[in-house]
C-alpha cells in the first residue's frame, strides 16, 4: 500500500501541473496543437500554430488548374483539328472543274504538252487544251468567236497588236503577278508593249526581232574579213560584195535593200530606217523621214544599184548564194537552215549609225486571256507558270529537239543561257534596245500592220517610178493616219 502511494505521489510530481491562466497571458509556443478553441468573446480569436507556413503557394490547387487547362486544351485542339479535315475535304468535294481552251500559233501541240501535262498534275482540277491555229484571219476569228462567247480562254497575240484587240483582253491580275514582278522579270520593250494605263494585258513567252544574216563564203570570197558593225562599213563593204556581168546586170548582190516586191520583211527594214534616223511613223512629213526613205532607197537605185526588182526574193536570193547579205527575225533562219542546211553563213546584230545603241524591231508573241473567259483567274495562274524560270527551259529544251534551236527566252535572268548562242545571241544582246512599230510583216493580222505595209509598199514603188520622197511619204502619212484612227492608235 505503500508502495502504492508513493508511486501516485511520483507519478504526481512527474505530471506538468497547470495553473489558471487568462487566455491573453498563455504562452502559444507550449501549447500541444489540439482543436481551436472559439471563445465567444470580443477579443482576438487565437488559432493554433501549425508546422506548414500559410505563406507557401497553394501547390494542390495550381496543379488542378493546370491539368484542367491542358485538358481543356486539347479539346479544342480536337474541333480544331476536326474542322480542318472537314474543310478540306469539304473543298476537294466542292472545288469545280475547270477547261481551259489554248490558242495557239506556230507551235505543235506536241511541243506545249509536256508542260500542260505538268500544270494539270499540280493542279488537277484544271484541264487545258492546246490547239494549234492557222494564221489566216486568225485576229478575225479570235474577236468575232470571243464575243459570241465561242473564243479560247487562252490565246496568242503579235506584240503589235494590243490596239486592235484590247477589246476581247482581260487585264494581268496583280493577285497572279503584281505590275512591279512584271517590270523585274521581262525587258523594257515588253512593258511597252503591252501596258496601258496601269495594267498589263499579256505575258510574253519570247523576245524576237530582226537581225542581219550574212553569207560568209561571199565574204570570204570579196575578201571581207571583219563583220559589218555599222552603216558605214557596210557602205563599205557592199560594193566589193557586188558583182555584175559585162552589160551591168546583177550576178550576186551585196544587200538586199530598196525594193519592196521581192524583200522579205522590208517593212520591218525600213522601220528600222526611221527609227534610226529618229523619224516618228506618226508623222511622216519630217526631214528625217524623207532622209530614212532616200537611205533605204539608194541601195536600189543608180549609181549603186546594189538590189534591184528582177533579183529573186531575197530569202531565196539567200538559199541561192546571190545575195551576201539579208535581214530577218530569228524564226526565219530555220527556214533558211532546213531549205539549205549546208549554206555557211552567220547571224549578227543588225548595223547601227555610228555612236548610236544597237536598236533594232521587235517582232514577238504573246500569250493573252481572254476577258469573255469564265475562267480568267485560272488561265492566269497558267501563264504565269509557263513563264517560270524552269518552264521556260524546259519549253525551249523541247522546242531545240524538234528544231535546230527554240525561241530566246522572255526573262531578262535566263539570258546569259543564251548570250553565246549563235544563232540567238545576237537577239539577246538587242533585247535592250528594241522598238515597237506596226510596220511588221507575216503578222497576217489584216488590220493595223498589213494596212500601214500596203501604204509603205505604195510609197516606195512610187518612187520608184519618179515620185519624190517627200511626196510619196506625204500621201503614205494621210493613209497611216487614217488607219491609227480607225484603231484608237495614239
């Protein structure tokens, strides 16, 4: 019993004692955590400390956010996502096919095919189809077929014409080719050409113009080494490329120069005189007009007498070996290479007037759309392929296989290709000084060209029959004036 109680009383002494202590005097630091005691009293309610600060993040809550976010993340992502499959099937379903009817000239449909086949690859919805047209009244049928709506979408155009068929053109659309991408890729004579106002109304495939053919075994032979670079050296070297029998007649002319009837392209020449000798074909009672037609006419007449008409045409003058020198586009010396492949003669910049730019006549086509097409947008897009870099060499690749060579290209960046050419250089290296004027034969355009070459060629045969220069330009102005007008031509 004892023992007993003097465990109790140890066990006493050994329990903490508690005193009363107002609440406001405890000291929280010793307290055991333990429920919150809520007073009801006015004073301060003292909470239990508790190991964790309440000044750390609220981690828990963070992270359910997150997670509520990602999630609702990828639920839109999945519409989104599901909204754009739907769209483009939706598109595929919807997107109309689209024919396209080419117009075209000179060229074999087998020479633009490949490259339809590769547009109509990248773009499937669209069908093109080429066809090769005759040249006869082609410019009648291309206005009159246009505008009862039985035209082409697409179509071939001579770079003199856009007067005659503005018409039944649409604008380039800057959407397919802004005006400043047009001035960047083409040559000056090409923005000449073919803007009005502030639009630009074709996309040319090729540059061309003409250019002087000479035969260099008659050069050999007169013992003329250096190529004629101007009208001077020509002067001088034609007489010794001249040869006439005993009573005077021409055996082998030096020039073909002077005559109308029997010069392939003497319009083209003769335009090349006037714009030489700074003349304007707008206004022909000028000195220096009736100086461009005495130069152009004294090869023909005498004393020199170099060319005369009871010479034969002078491309088959050329083929012939009767003629040492000619002058022609590019496209006719296929002719000349296919009617005698074993001619030896040689392709050079036509002759300039001492310190003047080597201007020459330009003489291209054009592809254009159709502004009664339905599908202009598209026909654009087309074109605008076709004139791309790798388009291009591809075109003329094309072409040089089924013909000694294709046409000089159109992009002023892809005319080092071609600057060593010999049969094309020579294109190219005048490609910055040609000039533009309606005076260009084979065009067949029955209008504007074949109208003013009908009075040039009236004029020039009147003076061969006594008629003075001035004279027969002042009667050949009223004629081109009447045409300009008939054709809004400024």
């Amino acid at each position: 019993m004892e023992d007993n109680n003097d465990n109790k009383e140890k066990n006493s002494q050994m329990q903490p004692q508690y005193e009363t202590v107002p609440l406001e005097k405890r000291d929280s630091s010793f307290e055991q955590p333990q429920e919150p005691i809520i007073e009801e009293t006015p004073e301060e309610v003292v909470t239990p400390e508790i190991p964790t600060s309440i000044d750390e993040p609220p981690i828990y809550k963070e992270n359910k956010n997150q997670y509520l976010f990602i999630g609702l993340g990828g639920v839109i992502f999945f519409f989104i996502l599901l909204f754009l499959i739907f769209s483009l099937f939706s598109n595929k379903k919807s997107t109309k096919q689209v024919n396209l009817i080419y117009w075209g000239l000179w060229e074999e449909k087998e020479i633009f095919q490949p490259l339809i086949d590769d547009y109509q690859k990248k773009n499937p919805y669209v069908k093109i189809n080429y066809q090769k047209m005759s040249p006869d009244s082609y410019r009648d049928k291309l206005i009159v077929r246009s505008k009862n709506n039985q035209g082409p979408d697409i179509f071939r155009f001579h770079n003199t014409w856009l007067p005659q068929i503005k018409e039944v053109l649409s604008p380039l659309p800057q959407s397919v080719m802004t005006n400043s991408e047009f001035e960047k890729i083409f040559y000056d004579i090409h923005k000449k050409d073919l803007k009005v106002e502030n639009y630009y109304y074709g996309i040319p495939l090729m540059i061309d113009g003409l250019l002087m053919v000479y035969n260099r075994s008659l050069f050999k032979r007169a013992g003329v080494l250096k190529e004629p670079e101007t009208w001077e050296e020509i002067m001088d070297i034609v007489p010794k490329l001249t040869v006439k029998n005993q009573q005077g007649n021409l055996i082998t002319s030096g020039i073909a120069l002077g005559t109308a009837n029997n010069i392939e392209h003497f319009s083209d020449i003769f335009a090349l005189f006037l714009v030489q000798n700074g003349a304007d074909l707008s206004n022909l009672n000028t000195a220096e007009a009736v100086s461009a037609l005495e130069a152009y006419r004294k090869f023909a007449e005498l004393p020199n007498q170099f060319w005369n008409e009871e010479m034969p045409n002078s491309i088959n003058a050329f083929l012939q070996e009767k003629v040492a020198i000619i002058f022609v586009p590019s496209w006719q010396i296929l002719n000349i290479k296919m009617a005698n492949p074993e001619l030896d003669f040689k392709v050079a910049k036509v002759p300039t007037i001492p310190g003047s730019k080597n201007i020459s006549i330009a003489n291209y086509w054009v592809e254009g759309v159709s502004r009664y097409s339905k599908n202009q947008l598209e026909a654009w897009k087309f074109l605008k392929f076709l004139v791309e870099k790798e388009s291009l060499t591809k075109l003329y690749e094309i072409q040089a296989k089924a013909r000694l060579f294709g046409t000089a290209y159109s992009r002023v960046d892809l005319a080092n290709l071609l600057i060593q050419n010999e049969y094309l250089g020579p294109v190219i290296k005048q490609a910055e000084n040609f000039v533009s004027l309606p005076l260009v034969n084979r065009t067949f355009d029955n209008g504007l060209n074949d109208g003013l070459i009908k009075y040039l060629e009236n004029a020039i045969n009147s003076t061969i029959e006594g008629v003075s220069y001035s004279e027969a330009l002042k009667t050949m102005s009223e004629g081109v004036q009447q045409i300009f007008n008939r054709y809004n031509v400024n």
